[in-house]
C-alpha cells in the first residue's frame, strides 16, 4: 500500500511538471508576439507624436517672424536700435536648433555702397556688406542680426551667394508668405570644424512697410539636429530615433540626423515612415526602435511571464502544501493579506494626492478668471489690500476696450472672447514680474504696477500697452485684423489711500479719456474729479 501510495504520489508530481513545462514552453512563444506588438503601438505613438510636434514647431517659428516682422514694418523709421528693441521680446528657450533672427534687404551691385551707409547711419556702425557673386547683380544682405546660441555671428553676408537661402527668400517674396529652404550648412557655421558642422534651414517671411510696400525679409536659422534631437527627447524621452530627409528630384538628402542611438538588431518591420509637409516643402521622417524602447517592451512582457509562471508554481505550491502541512498555507494567507495592505495604503495615498491637486485647483480657480487667465477681482483685492496706503510707488492702470461691443456684435462672442485673451496675453508681456494683470469683468482690465517712481512712468507703462496693442492686431472672422483699442486711466498711490478711492480716482480718469477721443491716456488730478460731479460719464461703445 505504502508503495503504490508513493507511485500515485509521484504520479502526480510528474504531470504537474508536465503541465508546468507546456504552461511555460506556450507562455514564451505568446511573450514574443506579445513584445513585438507592443513595441509597435509605441512605435506608432512616438512617431505620429513626433511629426505633429517638428510640424507644430516649426508653424510656431512661422508665426513668431510674422509677428516680428509686422512690428518691424510698422516702424517709419527703423533703426538698429529699434531692432534690437522689437525682437529682445523673443526668447531662445522655446526655440531649440535657432542660430539667430536677421533682416535681410536686397540691392543691386550698384547700391551695395548707398545701403551700407544708410545703415551706418541708423546705429549699425560696424555693417560691411560683402557681395557674393551673382548672375544677375542682385543681392540680400544680413542688415540686423539677434544670436540665439551664444555665438558671435557678423552682418553683412550675401544671402544670395548660397542658392538654397537665394531659393528660400525668393519663395518667400513670390508668394508673400512663409517659406522654408533645403537643407545646408549655414554660412556662420561653415568656420567651424568639420565635426561640429551640421544642415541646417532658414525660415523666411516678408517685411513690408505701411502701404504693402516690400522692405526685405525677417529670417531664422535652425540647427536640423539640434531641432530633431530636442523634440525627440521632449516627446519621446530618449525611445525613439529617427532622420528627417528630403527628396529634390532623384537625390534624397539629409535634413537632420539624430538615430547614432538606434538599436542594433531589432525586425525592420518596426520601422516608421511620415511625411510633414513644411511650407512648400515635404519631408519624410524615418523613425528606429532604441534599446530603451526594446528593453522596456521586454519588461512589459516578462509581467506576463511572470504571472503565467506564477500560477504554475502556484499548482506546484499547491502539492507542496498539501504534504507540508498548516504552516505553509497559513504563510501563504498572511503573505496575501500583506499585499492586500500595500495595495490599500498605495490607494489611499493617491486619493490623497489627487485631493490635494484639487485643492490646489480651487484655489487657482477662486483667484483668476477662467476666460484669459488673469487675476479677478478677488487676486486683484487681495494684492490691493497688501499695498495701497502702504506703498506711495505704486500705480493703477484702469482700462476699457474701445468699440468692444461692435465686435461682439459684428463677429459674435467667440470672436469677443478672442479680443479679450489676446489683449490679455499684451498686458501679461508688457509689465514686470511684480506687476499684477487681472481681468474685472467684461471688457474692463486692471494693471496694478509697483516700484514706479512718478506719474510719468505709469503713463509710460500705459502707452506701451496701447503700443504693443497697435503692433498686433487681433485676427477676426475670416481674414479681418482688428486692432485693439483701449483708454486707460491711471491713478497713484497716496499714503493713507484705500482700494477703494484708489480705484475710483483711476475710473475717473479713464472715462476722461474716453471723453477726449479714446484709445488714449489720462492721469487723474483733482480737476478731473470735479468735472465728474458735473458731467456723467460718456456711455461706453
């Protein structure tokens, strides 16, 4: 009996390991189906990711020279100065691969002396033009130029001495628009060694003077690699690589390079293939599978394996404890509820974490306003109550939209909206960190300024603000650009003043400005406050 006990027993070992080893053997062949799959969804994410932000990038340094290049033509005058001052608003922090920002102007042969002495005398002392060599005599200058990267680069070269910017700009001209030129090895850049040059692209949009009359272009290099590699990472954090090429004609070249860190041996069928269209130009990205990307599919899978194995030591346990007895299966239930307990505490921890988000959430919500993300009355009230009648250099910038309803009206509120967080995003970038910009309610603004030291650097303040409103006007409807008008009233602080009277001698002022023809400045002065007893406030239009 003991015997065929112990042959049954053993029997029964055996098919387990059986069942084990085919349990293991289909588990394995599932994870490598499972691997590849996985790997490819990634990859598909990754690179759709990726052609939509080098796609959105790239638009966005589009609408940035068009900005700059309206606010450039916009000036009677131009000086260097005016240059530097217009374009030190752009930041290279959210401009990765960008050299510099030029202005371009074209001349023949015969008035390559006229232009440099006319830009001497306008603040560029040190401009030598250098002629390249042209068919046709004519050339395009780097008149202005803003480093982005540190380098020093001179003004003064021939655009149209290398034939991919010559292309660029006159795309640019024909057209009136944005355009994009092939990849090249930037003119700046050609000093450098060999091993620390790479293609780069300029990006090109008009500038034209009041009237529509052609003045020269606002230009932009960019580093191809630098670019790709930084959106890479950005988007994919190191999973991917990938090369951006472009096609002229029979020959394929290279844009920008960034996969020395693809991985060695992987199925080529994880390769991913898009195309971006850029301008007038189409380029194709060709995205690889990394080690980091392979590994980390590798990990998803060895969950499965793990739980697969797990249930078949589990059957295996389950014989081991049938023949040790109690205390086994008494281990297993406290292990059980061990893990059950972590799971809980881990719950409650992100509960936590997700009250306090809210929280926080809330708070931001009580003080801002939803529309523009300004302050409200209630951030504008508090910042009031912290400095009024405490500090005498401070100054109130009331200020009501002119003729606001007529584009409410005309366009609907969609298009109201769009005024109101456009000027919004004005008065964000024209005052201090210090300053406060809320929004009170309708089409009505306050900009709270502190450390300024008079009157007279408060309307300054003021007229910026119309200025920087003048220099971008609002896109409404289809095609129609509005620009926005405002009056503003600015009051000072007094000591032993209140938010109150602060406010209302602010009020005061602004309708005066209303009053005297809008779109215009009006400090507040004790004549004013008795002109207001006397004659009610114009109505608001």
């Amino acid at each position: 009996m003991a015997v065929r006990s112990n042959w049954r027993r053993w029997t029964g070992i055996a098919l387990v390991l059986i069942v084990a080893m085919i349990g293991t053997a289909a588990s394995w062949a599932a994870q490598r189906t499972y691997e590849q799959r996985s790997a490819a969804h990634v990859m598909d994410l990754d690179t759709n990711d990726l052609s939509q932000a080098i796609n959105t990038e790239i638009q966005r340094y589009g609408d940035m020279l068009t900005d700059v290049a309206v606010a450039i033509g916009a000036q009677r005058d131009l000086t260097a100065a005016d240059f530097a001052w217009i374009t030190n608003t752009v930041s290279n922090r959210r401009l990765p691969g960008a050299t510099s920002l030029d202005l371009v102007e074209d001349t023949t042969d015969a008035g390559v002396a006229d232009l440099q002495s006319y830009w001497r005398r306008r603040g560029a002392q040190d401009l030598t033009l250098k002629p390249a060599t042209t068919a046709d005599g004519q050339h395009a200058f780097t008149i202005l130029r803003r480093s982005f990267d540190g380098r020093h680069r001179e003004a003064g070269t021939d655009q149209f001495g290398v034939p991919e910017a010559a292309e660029a700009l006159r795309d640019s001209r024909s057209y009136g628009g944005f355009a994009v030129s092939r990849a090249y090895v930037l003119l700046t850049d050609r000093t450098l060694p060999v091993s620390q040059q790479q293609l780069s692209f300029r990006l090109a949009v008009p500038v034209y003077r009041t009237g529509n009359q052609f003045r020269g272009w606002l230009t932009m290099g960019v580093h191809g690699h630098d670019l790709l590699t930084t959106t890479l990472q950005a988007q994919t954090h190191g999973a991917t690589a990938a090369d951006l090429f472009e096609s002229n004609g029979a020959r394929v070249q290279t844009v920008a390079a960034a996969s020395a860190n693809r991985a060695r041996s992987y199925p080529r069928s994880l390769d991913r293939i898009r195309r971006i269209t850029i301008g007038e130009r189409t380029w194709t990205l060709k995205a690889y599978p990394t080690e980091a990307l392979l590994h980390e599919a590798r990990q998803g899978i060895a969950g499965t394996t793990f739980r697969v194995a797990m249930t078949i030591n589990a059957l295996l346990t389950l014989i081991v404890g049938l023949l040790a007895g109690a205390r086994n299966r008494a281990m297993s239930k406290v292990d059980a509820a061990t893990a059950a307990l972590r799971d809980d505490i881990e719950r409650r921890e992100q509960v936590e974490t997700r009250l306090r988000e809210r929280e926080l959430e809330l708070q931001r919500m009580v003080l801002h306003d939803p529309l523009t993300g300004l302050a409200n009355r209630a951030g504008l009230d508090a910042r009031l109550a912290e400095l009024v009648g405490q500090d005498t250099r401070i100054a109130l910038l009331l200020i009501d939209l002119d003729g606001f309803k007529l584009v409410n009206d005309v366009y609907g509120h969609a298009a109201g909206d769009t005024m109101l967080t456009e000027f919004g995003r004005i008065l964000r970038a024209g005052v201090g960190t210090g300053d406060v910009v809320a929004r009170l309610g309708g089409d009505e603004f306050v900009v709270l300024i502190t450390e300024t030291p008079d009157e007279a650097n408060a309307v300054a303040a003021a007229e910026r603000i119309l200025a920087g409103a003048a220099a971008a006007p609002v896109l409404l409807g289809d095609d129609d650009q509005i620009t926005v008008r405002a009056s503003i009233g600015v009051a000072t602080g007094r000591l032993a003043d209140t938010p109150q009277e602060l406010m209302r001698r602010a009020d005061i002022a602004m309708y005066q400005a209303k009053h005297l023809g809008k779109n215009g400045v009006q400090v507040h002065d004790t004549a004013l406050t008795s002109q207001d007893a006397e004659h009610p406030h114009p109505s608001k239009i």
